[in-house]
C-alpha cells in the first residue's frame, strides 16, 4: 500500500498547506487533504503543531516589536495611537476607570470586546478595590501632577481631569518616585521640571528621571523633551535633559522608540532595546552613548557630563560598533562586590567561590559590564582609560586557553572567582537562578590575572579567543596607591 | 469553622489569582487552542470560554496548583481541550474536517511538549530580531494589524501572490532560525 501521506509530494505539499492555513486561504479540498496527512503520519503532526504555534506566537505584538526596527504604521487608521480599546476595569489597580492601552493585536480583535471579560472583571474589581484602600485615600479625582523638585521650589500638584492618577509618592532626600495608577513608576532624581499633560504624556523639561512601566496599560506611555519624545514599549529607561547640551537616553529593560524633533513634527522612531544608549537632540542627531556610569547597581546612573567621585575607570570604548549601534558598557564606580552584575546583556553576576567570598582586594573596585555577547568576536580591542595609577584585573573563564595578549601583559594572580548564571534569553527546562552572596549556586570559575598600570592612559584589552559555551572576560581596577 | 468574612477573603484572593494567571499565560493557552483549532476566531472563542470555564472550577483547584505557572498551564489547558471539543461538536461543519480522534492526538501531543514549544516561543523571539526590516514590516501588517494577504497587497502594490509567497518564506526562515537557535544552545531534539 502506498503511504501517500510520506511521500515527496507530500513533502512539498504540507508547507503549502500549512501556509494557507495561516493565510485563511484553505479551500475545502485542501482542507480534507491536510486532515489526511495529519491522520496518517505523526511526523507531520509535529510539523503542523510547530507551523501553527509559530503562527499563534506571531500573532502576539510584543514578539514583533521586540527589537530593532522601525514600526510599520497601521494601514487602517494610520494613527500611532491606533488600536486603542478600553479594558475591563479590572485591568486597572484600583478597578476604578477603564483604563486606555496600546492594544495588541489579540486584544483588540475580540478576546477583550466581547461580555465575558468584563463580567470576570467585574467580580476582580471588588477584590482589587478593597486591597487598595490605603492608597485611595492619598488621591482625589484623577489628577494632574505638575512636579517642580528644584530644591528652591516647593512641590505642587494640581488637579484636572484626564490624566493618570498618581497613587502615592515617596519623597527621599534626592529623588521623589510618583506611582501613576495603570502605568508604573517615575522617579525624579534632583532638580526636576515634570509634568503629567495627558492620560499617556508627560512632559520632562529639565532634569533628570527614571520610568519603570510595570503595567500593560503603560505601554504607549510617551514622555517629551525638548529635543525629541520617547514612547514606552514596556520597559525601564532613564532620560537627562540638561540646559545647553542634547538629552540623554538610556533604556535598562524592554524598548522605547525615540523620536527627535518638537512633538508637532517628530522624525520616524528609532526603537531602542534594553543595553542601548544614545544623546539626541532637536535637529535629529542621534549619538551613541558608548558607556554609562553607575554609582552603584540599582541608581538613575550617572549621566555623561555629570562624573562620578574620583572614578578610576574613566571611559571604555571598543573597536566593533559602528554609530548604528547604541548598546552601551556600563562602568560601575566601587562598585565591585558579591553579587555584583556581570554583564550589560546577561543576569550573571559575579561571587565569590565560597563562604570565604571573593577576594578582598576586588572589594569595591571600578569595574565594567562588558558583553557577554563579545566573547567569539575574534577581533575585539577593549580599550579602557584609566584616570590615574591603578592595578587591572582581566577576571578569565578558566574552560579555554587563554590569549597570548593576556599572557604577556598580565600575571595570574593564581586567585579564582566566580559566576551564578541566571537563564538566558532561552527558556530552559531546568533554569538556573541566581543564589545570593558567596559560594551559592556559582556556575563557572574565573581566573584572577592583574597588571600594575603606573601612569593614567588608555589600555587595550584583545579578544577573549577561543569557542562558544565560555564567557567574555570581566574588567575591574584598584588604585594603585592603596595596594 | 471559617467566617463568613474568612471565606470572603480566600474567595477574593483565589479570583486575583486566576486573574493573574490566566492573563499571564495567556498566550500559551492560546496557542495550545489555535494548534487544536486552527481558525483564529474560532480559537478566541475558545479561549473565552475557556476562561469562563477555568474561573468556575478554579476554587476547587488552587489549592493543589501551589500558585505554579506550569501547573497552572497544564490544567487550564485541559479544560481548553474539553472546550475545543465542545466547540468542534457544535459548529463542524464550519471547522476544519478533524476527527476527534486527530483532534485527541493533537492535544496529547501539544500538552506533553509544552515546555518545548515554549523554548520555541523564546527562540522564535531573538530570530524576529534577525528578519530584515522589509520581512518584518510583511509580518507586522499580517499579524499586528491583521491584515489578509490582498489587503497586504493593496497596501504596497504587489501582487497578492508575492504576499503570499513571502509570507510562507519568511514563516520557513523562522522555522529553520528557531531550529538553529535550540540547536545551538544545547535543545536539538
């Protein structure tokens, strides 16, 4: 008997119908056919299942918008704001307003707008609303946020309709965090001119802020400035506008499109991703931030312009990008410690081997976030600039040879550290997480090499070498002086 | 015994959870639907049914899922399985000319690979980025703003053939890409 379900027609059909089937172009006959191949061969089962999944996954937005690339815009409405539905209440913290989200796709075809969600929601709602009394209390109607954090200026809110309703505020001694309900979070860091001008706008003026959008319906968020305005993909950025020179963008999470020029008339966006970094301004020039500087981990980060106490580590650049490209290194000023973040594009972080924790002499070094990425780039130069005498380390995965450049120049201090590796951008059956302090759950090993740097200058680090499945190097450096 | 104010409590804290739940994996058990029922809107009927279904029979069940995403997912989509069926029995002739016994087989197959298909969504997520901008724009109108292949064609002045075509090629090359990706990070079948 003829198995015409394996055959090489088959073979050649199955793409086929496949494809019309995601394209709603199955015709009857075709219909019936593809039934037939799939009741006679388990094979092609798989096939199918894997097609349309990769279909179903496709049809959520936030596949197609992650990463780079210009958006296309909706030939429907050809409104950047297309798309917009109202929510169940129950979408919203308090369950109090209907609350307005940048749709995807999905939702806004029918699984929102149809009677069940809402009758769901409704019942959510009461629960939501009980648990957030506290919070309640501390606002009005919706509200029109107008913070001014000049330290020679009070701060004044007042109130109009429209706007997010912001549900607290938590006012330290530098900086003041607004919690906008549906939105997420804004920190204002120093002297701030920021206001809240629309249900999905603010404007920052001056100053410098932080945004965490920790809500689906704060997606969409945009912020002005006045050299360009920057929309919320979903995601955590920080913006610096400074009298006299372009503005600061850095994106930590997620994505943002940024578009130069007066809100009227803005260029096409440019979609940044989290690691990336650029200064802008009003004629649309647009640079790359090649490293940022962190006072410690979890801080706005230092703006350039706007240096560190005594940093030793002044500036990293490498060879590789071209001005397309907008990641960025990140130099963390004494910030080297258990724990510590490892890399820009990684959730690995640096620990000591065990109980005994990592040396002490690394305690509180300068050091950089390079790109875990950058490990197979045979042809990398790291330079880094030092601000006055220091002691570098190279900290080296112990799994591959090491590079002549670092047995010439450096000696194996013959101290190891460690690496706890959290899961990659791939899902794992088994992920790894991250342990917390010395000893836990450390996955890989490092060597310790150091050099003796006895004048202020640049140094050029080489390619980590060797094959995939070992991580790129880490930089860290003491002053000399105090060793 | 528990209060009438104790029952309220658990009632509310066990619905924010489904709440949460649901929305979360939302695109899983979508997707598990739509390889059970191919048609788009018939799957989003589905998976509103489903979640009425899952709300019903969610306090019975909490307590025993230990708030576990996979747990979470495997069990919703049963019910989303028993829904898919019910759905096919009331309106066949309008679906595609599965057997139940296919439409079994489908799902036994789909929930025993669940975490593999969910390492395809991730890879599938990095291979996006790797798409030129024209193939990425071709999806962004087919899937984000749902527009059919003439439409499409309409819309940038070419023949509906070339839509299709470059559609099923850019839909290959991910396949191929997410193939690569798992190959490369240690998950080759």
């Amino acid at each position: 008997m003829t198995d015409s379900s394996r055959s090489p027609s088959s073979d050649r059909e199955l793409p086929r119908l496949l494809a019309e089937l995601c394209d709603d172009a199955l015709n009857a006959n075709d219909a019936r056919r593809l039934a037939e191949l799939l009741e006679a061969n388990p094979q092609t089962q798989q096939k199918y299942i894997e097609y349309v999944h990769l279909d179903a996954c496709l049809q959520y937005d936030s596949i197609l918008t992650a990463g780079r690339g210009k958006p296309v815009q909706d030939p429907q409405t050809c409104d950047p704001n297309r798309s917009t539905v109202s929510l169940p209440s129950a979408f919203s913290p308090t369950g109090s307003r209907r609350s307005e989200m940048q749709s995807p796709a999905f939702f806004s075809r029918s699984f929102i707008s149809s009677w069940t969600m809402p009758i769901l929601s409704a019942a959510i709602a009461i629960v939501i609303t009980a648990t957030v009394t506290w919070r309640i209390v501390s606002r009005t109607s919706n509200t029109q946020v107008v913070a001014t954090t000049s330290p020679d200026e009070p701060k004044t809110i007042n109130r109009s309709t429209q706007l997010p309703v912001v549900t607290s505020l938590n006012s330290k001694q530098r900086s003041t965090t607004l919690q906008l309900e549906g939105i997420g979070y804004v920190t204002l860091d120093g002297p701030t001119d920021f206001a809240l001008i629309g249900p999905m706008r603010a404007r920052l003026n001056y100053g410098r802020i932080k945004m965490r959008v920790t809500e689906s319906t704060g997606r969409g968020f945009v912020i002005e400035t006045p050299d360009g305005e920057v929309t919320d993909l979903g995601t955590e950025f920080a913006l610096s506008v400074a009298k006299g020179s372009d503005t600061s963008l850095i994106v930590r999470e997620g994505m943002v499109d940024l578009r130069t020029g007066e809100a009227a008339t803005p260029s096409p966006p440019e979609r940044l991703v989290g690691g990336e970094a650029v200064s802008f301004n009003a004629g649309g020039n647009i640079q790359r931030i090649m490293s940022i500087v962190a006072s410690d981990v979890d801080s706005l980060g230092s703006w350039p312009g706007i240096p560190a106490t005594e940093p030793l580590i002044e500036s990293v650049a490498d060879n590789l990008r071209g001005p397309e490209v907008k990641s960025y290194y990140e130099i963390v000023h004494g910030g080297f410690c258990e724990d510590a973040r490892a890399y820009v594009d990684r959730n690995y972080e640096w620990n000591g081997l065990d109980a005994l924790g990592m040396p002490e002499f690394l305690i509180g070094a300068d050091y950089i976030l390079p790109f875990n990425n950058d490990r197979l780039a045979k042809d990398l130069e790291i330079t880094v600039t030092l601000a006055r005498p220091a002691i570098l380390y190279v900290l080296f995965d112990d799994r591959g040879p090491t590079p002549q450049w670092l047995r010439d120049s450096f000696v194996d201090t013959g101290l190891d550290i460690g690496t706890d590796e959290d899961t990659g951008p791939i899902y794992r059956p088994k992920p790894r997480q991250l342990g917390k302090g010395p000893g836990v759950s450390i996955d890989n090993r490092f060597s310790i090499w150091s050099r003796k740097i006895g004048d202020a200058g640049s140094i050029v680090l080489g390619p980590r070498g060797g094959k995939t499945g070992r991580a790129m190097y880490g930089i860290a450096a003491v002053p000399l002086e105090s060793k | 015994m528990a209060s009438d104010s104790e029952c309220q409590q658990d009632r509310q804290s066990w619905q924010a959870e489904y709440m949460q739940m649901f929305v979360t994996n939302q695109r899983r058990i979508h997707a598990f639907i739509r390889t059970i029922v191919p048609s788009k809107p018939d799957s989003e009927d589905i998976l509103q049914e489903t979640s009425i279904t899952g709300w019903s029979k969610y306090a019975d069940v909490a307590a025993s899922l230990h708030g576990a995403p996979e747990s979470f997912v495997s069990w919703i989509c049963t019910i989303a399985r028993f829904e898919a069926l019910k759905h096919y029995r009331k309106k066949q002739s309008h679906m595609l000319p599965f057997s139940e016994s296919l439409l079994n087989e489908l799902a036994d197959r789909q929930q025993q690979q669940s975490e593999h298909l969910e390492l395809r969504y991730q890879a599938l997520a990095i291979c996006v980025q790797k798409l030129s901008q024209t193939d990425r724009e071709l999806l962004q109108r087919r899937y984000e703003f749902d527009a059919k292949p003439q439409q499409i064609a309409d819309q940038i002045g070419r023949p509906v053939n070339s839509v299709y075509k470059g559609l099923q090629r850019i839909r290959a090359a991910l396949m191929t890409c997410i193939e690569r990706v798992l190959h490369a990070e240690g998950f080759a079948r």
